[in-house]
C-alpha cells in the first residue's frame, strides 16, 4: 500500500465550548440586551464550564436590568451540555439531577452542603446534622456517579502530540536495518 497516505492525515476540528453554547441560540428571540448578557456569560465561562459571576455582577457590568441577567443565567443554564453555567460542582451536579427528573428536595440539600460529606461516606454525621436517611443519601451516591462532574470536558481544546520515534526500522533487500 501507499505509506504516504496514511502519514498526512488531518486531525477532526474540535467545537469549541463557545461556539456550541451560541450555536444553541436562538438570535432571534433574543432582545439586544440579552444577546449582550448572552455572550458575556458565555465568555465568562471557565474550563470546566462553570460561571462565577453572579446575575448582579453581570447586570452591573452591562448596565441593564438584572431581571434580564437572571433570565440569561437560566438560559445559559438550559444548555448542552447539562451543567454547564453552574456556580460549583454541588450546583452543577443538581442541574444535572433536575434535567434527568431524578431531583428532589433532600438530593438538593445535600448536594449544596454535604458533598464533601456525601463522598467520604460520613453518612452517620449527615444524618445527624440533616436528618436525612443513609438510604436517600446512598441513593443521591448512586445518581451523582452517572453524572459529569465537568461537564465542558469534551470541548477542551488539546494540542496535538507528536511521537517521535526512537528507532526507525526498515525492511530491505530482505533484512532489517
């Protein structure tokens, strides 16, 4: 076969995080405000797909109403991927619960304030701090392990590495050299 072929072959273009986020919006209903907010949410964004900027913060920023920061905050939280804009891992964890129907009220609490708890097993101090029962926290573990902690993890963007050969072997005249 032709070696040359197979030795110029180009890498798939990889979608960026960004990029995916505004492909999900529709510019039309967006007012021109919003699409302001829109995109500085999307831009404030870090790896992991998380937002530590509040609605406030935003608001004060852009100079509008923070009624219309609040609703961009959700929008961008209704995303692909699910948790995407969330503030932290718990928050992440919990919209990603509420997207799949498997949210409820005691999940909630213990992912805001227990996770730390929740994943070293300390299920005896969150019962008794909480009074929820081992089995709904056991059941909570068991939901969190299906989900995506990082939820921009796919869209990283990674140079190529190059593998440099440390011996090269080539068969001729019927030997190796």
């Amino acid at each position: 076969e032709d070696e040359a072929a197979y030795r110029d072959i180009a890498a798939p273009e990889r979608v960026s995080l960004r990029d995916h986020l505004r492909g999900q919006l529709d510019e039309r209903a967006l007012s021109v405000a919003e699409r302001r907010c829109m995109c500085l949410l999307i831009d404030s964004l870090d790896e992991q797909g998380f937002l530590d900027a509040s609605a406030q913060e935003i608001a004060s920023v852009l100079q509008i109403d923070p009624v219309i920061a609040i609703r961009c905050v959700e929008r961008l939280r209704s995303l692909d991927p699910p948790g995407v804009g969330a503030h932290d891992l718990g928050d992440c964890l919990a919209l990603q619960l509420q997207r799949q129907g498997k949210s409820n009220a005691a999940f909630e609490r213990l992912l805001q304030g227990y996770l730390e708890d929740l994943a070293a097993g300390h299920f005896q101090k969150i019962t008794k701090q909480t009074g929820i029962p081992r089995l709904v926290q056991r059941a909570c573990m068991e939901a969190i392990r299906e989900l995506n902690p990082h939820p921009a993890a796919a869209f990283r963007e990674e140079t190529a590495g190059y593998v440099v050969p440390d011996v090269i072997c080539e068969h001729a005249d019927g030997e190796w050299q």
